[in-house]
C-alpha cells in the first residue's frame, strides 16, 4: 500500500476545536495509561505529539498568548466551548476563538482539517 492511500483513510478533524478536544483526550488516556483500546479507533491524521509541536510553536511565536492557553485547557477539560452569553465567560469566549482560529489555520496548513 502506498503512503498516499494510507493518508487517505485517515479521518481528518472538522475544525480546530475538535482537534483540540481529541487532543486533550487522547494525551489524558496516554497519561493515565489507559489500556482499553476500541478495535475501531478513528484514525487521525496527526500524532498527540504533532499536537504538542504545534501548540508549542504557536505560542513561542508569539501567535498564541499565555491567556489563551488558559482558556482552551480549563474550557478543554470541561469538554466544552466557553459561551459568550454566559456573563462571567464573556472574555473567555472572546480568546477562545481567537485561540481556535489560530490553531484551525496552522492545521489545515499541515492538513489535518478539512
């Protein structure tokens, strides 16, 4: 089989948000040292430490700040977006998208959204 056809089973994210979920998911498993593993695990196209590398350089470039960080792990540990119409999320919201748009670029340059 040819690389190019083993790319193409992979399931590519829809949006960086997803990424961002699976992301934390899947290095929370591989912290835990989780054994259970599906048989029909969804293949991705990217690695939890291609995560990593990502999010790492982003935020030594200068793209992604200290707050957005903090935002996308407390609201990426409760398995949700923050709201912009819940009054004390307000701000919260405002760098998660900015977070997201960030990240959603940098991975579809790399391919890994669609």
């Amino acid at each position: 089989m040819t690389q190019a056809a083993i790319i193409a089973t992979y399931e590519k994210f829809q949006n960086a948000e997803q990424l961002w979920f699976w992301f934390l998911y899947s290095r929370s498993v591989r912290n835990n040292a989780f054994t259970h593993v599906r048989a029909a695990a969804t293949q991705r196209p990217c690695e939890i430490l291609d995560v990593e590398t990502l999010i790492t350089k982003l935020y030594l470039s200068g793209r992604l700040t200290d707050e957005q960080l903090k935002t996308m792990k407390r609201f990426g540990d409760r398995r949700r977006a923050p709201h912009q119409h819940v009054w004390n999320e307000n701000r919260a919201a405002v760098q998660w998208t900015c977070a997201m748009n960030i990240l959603g670029a940098a991975a579809r340059q790399r391919g890994w959204i669609e």
